[in-house]
C-alpha cells in the first residue's frame, strides 16, 4: 500500500515541473527588447490610436523584471518611463510597477492578458481608467 502514495508523489513532481518548465519557457519568448509596433488606448470618453510613427516606446524583459521609457515623435518629448517586477501565469502577464515617472501608476500591480506570436507580442489589459491594447515586435 505505500506504492500508492509514492507514485502520487512521482506524478505530482513530474507535474509541477513540467509546469515550471512551461513558465520557464514562457519568459524566455518574452525576454529581450521589443519595440512598441501600434496600441489602442481607451478612456471613457475617448479612444487614441497610434503607431511607432506617433509614439516611440521600448520594452525589455529579464528573467523576473522589466524596463521601458516612451516619447511622442516627431519632436521626441519624453512621456513615461517604468519597470518593475513581472510574473506570467498561463495567457496573464502581472507587472509590479516598482518605479515609475507617472505618480498613478508608482507601487501598483496590472494584469494583462498576452500572447506572444513569432516576434511579435500582443499586450492588453486595464490601467485604471484606461483600456490598454499594444502590439510590441521583437528587436532581438
């Protein structure tokens, strides 16, 4: 009778580490650099469209953090910069805001569905009263 709970705990551990091994496979296609391709952001009364000939913003991915800063072209006023620590479980993408040069967003937690497609990186989800839609593609 002690086969029983040996082979439930063989199965478990080949089961969480095939799931850790899906995690770890997941923030490898993530990590790197990817620049912002097109987003959608709506608000309540209005929605903005756009593409990295309005707006030029870089992201990059390590193993457990993330970077980017972003600036209106064509005159390259600097807009925002953050980063912080990032989780992905399954389709959601968790951003830990650990620093950020807009006040609202400084020590929050954003969840973002995302989908990553050869080296493009689909990103959507809520940040407080705005509806966010990116498109990032792979720089390296």
């Amino acid at each position: 009778m002690k086969i029983i709970p040996a082979i439930t705990f063989i199965i478990s551990l080949v089961l969480l580490s095939n799931s850790f091994a899906q995690e770890q496979e997941s923030n490898t296609l993530l990590e790197g650099t990817w620049v912002l391709a097109a987003f959608k952001y709506t608000l309540p009364d209005t929605v903005i469209t756009g593409n990295s000939k309005s707006f030029n913003s870089i992201k990059i991915f390590g193993k457990s953090h993330f970077t980017y800063i972003g600036k209106a072209l064509p005159d390259h006023v600097f807009k925002r910069a953050g980063g912080g620590r990032y989780q992905l479980n399954g389709d959601q993408l968790t951003e830990i805001m650990d620093f950020s040069s807009l006040a609202n967003m400084l020590g929050k937690t954003f969840k973002y569905k995302y989908r990553i497609e050869e080296d493009t990186y689909f990103h959507s989800g809520q940040i407080n009263d705005l509806y966010v839609e990116e498109i990032w593609k792979k720089l390296e």
